[in-house]
C-alpha cells in the first residue's frame, strides 16, 4: 500500500520562504513514491500582526502539488475541524513546520486530535524554538506545541540546542536543503539589464524581508564606513538591497540620508516574486547577511544553489554554513562588515565558485526526506 505524507505549513496562495521549502519537499515525497500533500491556512495571520503588503502570491497555482487551503490560525472550531479530517484520514506521517510561537496553539490543538488516531507519526522541522523577537506567552504556546510531536529536524545547531533545553524527544538537525525550485543562472549581464544595473558594476546583494535582526542598519553604517576610507573611488561597487520591509523603513532611509550613501544603493522595497528571483542572485557578485541574531537563513541555501559566495556575520547557525573557502565571516559590526567586504573584493572569485560548486553537493532534498524516514521507521 501507498504510504501518505501530509506536510502542515505555508504553501500557495500564501507566499515567502516557508512556502517555498513546504512545496518543494512535498515534491521531494512524490518522487519517493509518496502520496503527498499540504494542508495550508486559510488565515495565516490577522492583518493586524502581519507587517508586509500582502500575504498572498501573485504567481500561479502549482498545477503538480495536492493543497489543501483549511487552517485558520485563530479559530478553535477549525482547529478541532482540521484535526477531526487529519485523523481520519491518517497519513502515515505528517510533516508540521514550527517557525513561531503565535502557531502553538492552533497547531498543538490540530495535532493532539490526529495523534489519538495511534497511527500517524508527526515530525516537526523547527526553523526556530525560541523566536527572534520575543512576545509575552512565547513559553507556553511553545510548550503546548511540542507535546503531541514524536520527532523534531533542525536546520541549524542552536536551534538543536535550544529545543534539548525543552523536551527530550528525538531530535536531529539536518542542513537547510537547497532552494533549487527557483530556476537556473541566466547571463550576469542579461540580469543586470533586466535590473537596470551597469554591466560592469559589481554587486553586493542583500536579499529578503528587513527585519531588525537582520541588521541592514549594520550594512548602512559599514557602506559610509568605506565611503569614508575612499574605498569607492577605486572600486566602484553598489549594493543592492531587495526585499519587503517588515520594519519601519524610516530609520534605514534616515541613514542613507544622513550618511549621504544613496548612489552607491539600488534599493527594491518590495516583495520578490518567485519568478525573478533568480534575476537577482544572478546579477550579484556576491551575498551579505549581516544579521545581529540567528537560528539558520533560507538566504544560504539560494545563495549556494546560484553558487554566489558569501559575507555573514558571526552569529548564530551563520559561520557554521560558510567555511572560508567560500565566503568570509565579520563579526556583527558595522566596521567589521566594512572590512570583510573590501577583503572580499580581494579574493579569487572564480576559486569561490569552484568550492562552492563542490560543497552544494551537502545540501540535498534527499537527506531530509531521509532523516524524516529514519525519525518514523518509515520504509
């Protein structure tokens, strides 16, 4: 008989990262033989608690993936319904994504009906366990979450490290797999029209949601630092900075004002669609995250996948995903970034490449599923 999978999370028609992760992993079942599908909220967010523009994908439906479109994260009546479904259908396992607090509740309550199904095994992959910003009740809906999972994947050690600190259960952590479903490469040069961007000018890229943990801030006053040193009279570079601010912006366009760096900034304050993301990664030289926190970035793993070398800080799950073969780590300072992006610039690009080439071997769709199998005892 066919075994079944259900992966609980964002999926289309909502948009972003986890999205992105749920669907490609949901064709990463299917080619194994499994019956696959997701089931995805209906109400993500209320629109009071969700900072960007939207929630929702202006791309197409994905034609291949089974999505179910039932959760609503603040209705205890559709939670008891979505659990009711979930237990009578009783997939072999079900695959929950755990990425904030505010989730406890009505995921807890949708898994703790399924589990009295005594059938389906529920792993948990847990992008963080203690959030970056911290909310009162964090603890117990965290709490209430865990109870009913049987197994738990991290994609970075300190999230492994701050879930030992919670439960005993068994727990492994397993690196962030390649974001592959965004295409492939195109010409620098075609990227960089497309952008509007001179061909010749290098690019350092910053990509993603601005959120304060992130640190663009840090990347600002490290731009002024090396405009301050001269450094862009002989080497021209420009950073662009492309992603929807989830925080105010005034404080990071009050810096460019104040620093008077806005010509060396190409800055895109708005969401990236799937489809032209590639276009972005494609026309940078390299890709900088200077985040003041960290558990593990979905930003790594694209950068592998369009073999961009990196500059991160050193904070944590970050270092650990970028040896010095193929990106450098400042620690979590304006001076320190400033630094590391002139040494950058000093490097062999194309030996970056050819390491990482070679070490995006490690970040396989495969070893999850694998590791998902081997938490189950699934065959």
């Amino acid at each position: 008989m066919q075994k079944s999978v259900v992966i609980i999370g964002p999926a289309f028609p909502l948009r972003g990262g986890l999205s992105s992760y749920n669907e490609r992993l949901t064709r990463e079942f299917t080619s194994i033989g499994f019956h696959s599908s997701i089931y995805t909220f209906s109400l993500q967010y209320p629109s009071f608690l969700f900072p960007g523009t939207t929630q929702y994908s202006t791309e197409p439906k994905p034609v291949d993936l089974d999505i179910h479109v039932k959760i609503n994260s603040i209705n205890p009546l559709n939670w008891i319904k979505v659990g009711l479904e979930l237990k009578k259908r009783c997939p072999d396992i079900i695959v929950v994504r755990y990425w904030l607090p505010f989730m406890g509740p009505c995921l807890g309550t949708i898994l703790r009906i399924v589990k009295s199904n005594k059938k389906t095994q529920i792993v948990c992959i847990a992008d963080n366990i203690i959030p970056h910003e911290k909310r009162p009740g964090d603890s117990l809906f965290t709490s209430y979450f865990i109870k009913p999972i049987d197994a738990f994947i991290t994609m970075s050690e300190k999230v492994l490290k701050d879930l030992s600190g919670l439960t005993t259960k068994k727990a492994i952590h397993v690196i962030h797999p390649l974001y592959d479903n965004f295409g492939e490469s195109i010409d620098k040069t075609e990227a960089k029209k497309y952008l509007n961007i001179l061909p010749s000018m290098p690019i350092v890229l910053f990509f993603g949601f601005i959120r304060k943990y992130k640190g663009l801030d840090f990347l600002l006053e490290a731009i002024h630092i090396l405009n301050q040193r001269n450094y862009f009279e002989q080497n021209p570079i420009q950073f662009l900075i492309a992603g929807e601010f989830y925080d105010d912006p005034k404080p990071y366009t009050d810096l460019i004002e104040q620093y008077n760096i806005s010509k060396f900034i190409i800055l895109k304050n708005e969401f990236i669609a799937d489809s032209e993301v590639k276009l972005y990664l494609s026309a940078a030289d390299c890709v900088i995250q200077p985040y003041k926190s960290a558990t593990q970035s979905g930003v790594t793993p694209l950068a592998y996948h369009f073999e961009k070398p990196m500059i991160v800080t050193n904070v944590g799950g970050l270092p650990a995903l970028v040896p010095e073969h193929i990106g450098l780590v400042a620690e979590p300072n304006p001076e320190a970034i400033a630094t590391q992006i002139e040494q950058f610039f000093l490097q062999n690009q194309e030996a970056y490449i050819s390491n990482i080439r070679e070490e995006k071997k490690k970040y396989s769709w495969q070893n999850i599923t694998a590791a998902i199998l081997s938490l189950t005892n699934t065959n």
